[in-house]
C-alpha cells in the first residue's frame, strides 16, 4: 500500500552551484557512505521509477512491499533516470543505485 508523503523535500535542500561539493544528504556521495552501503548488500532493496523531475526530485516504488519513497538529489538525474527503470535504494545510509551509478538522496518523511 502507498504511503502519504509529508512534502518534506521542499525548501529543505540547499541551493547548488554547478561545481557543488556539499556531502549533505541528496548531495555528492562521500566515500564512507559508499563504502558502508556496499558493506551492506542484505539493506539494499528494488523498486522501480515512477517520477522523476529536473528539480532532482525521484519517486520510487519498492517492490518488496509497494511503499513509495520519494527522494531528492541536488543534481538533474533526468538524462540518467527515467519513468519506469529499475533502481536499487540502500534502506540504511540512503543511496540511489542507478546502473553502475550510485547517488545520495535525501528521503521525504512519510506522514501518518
């Protein structure tokens, strides 16, 4: 069953230049986030594409469970992503796997 979405994601990201090197979340990916979400294959979970905007804003399905998630990355994900793709989201340290590419993402808060 899909879950509310409190719009957490608005106004809490901070603005970007095009060379940003913010490690906060929805931001670059330091090492150790990489690191200890690679350490951690069992927290790993599937879910498809079911939005995605320029404003760096995925939505996501889980498959396990049909639980939406809906994630932020400060950078246009929309030439990498698209509606319908599949993705793995890291459950613990909030990693985005596309392909052979990880992100970090910012995860709304679900109401309710």
């Amino acid at each position: 069953m899909n879950q509310p979405l409190h719009s957490s994601l608005r106004g809490t990201h901070e603005p970007c230049r095009d060379d940003c090197a913010s490690t906060a979340p929805g931001h670059g990916l330091p090492q150790i986030q990489e690191r200890v979400a690679s350490a951690t294959p069992s927290k790993w979970v599937d879910a498809l594409v079911i939005a995605v905007s320029a404003s760096g804003r995925i939505d996501v399905v889980v498959l396990s469970d049909d639980s939406t998630l809906s994630l932020w990355n400060h950078s246009d994900l929309t030439g990498s992503v698209s509606v319908g793709d599949p993705v793995g989201v890291h459950s613990v340290y909030d990693v985005l796997a596309v392909g052979n590419s990880q992100h970090n993402v910012r995860r709304a808060i679900h109401a309710g």
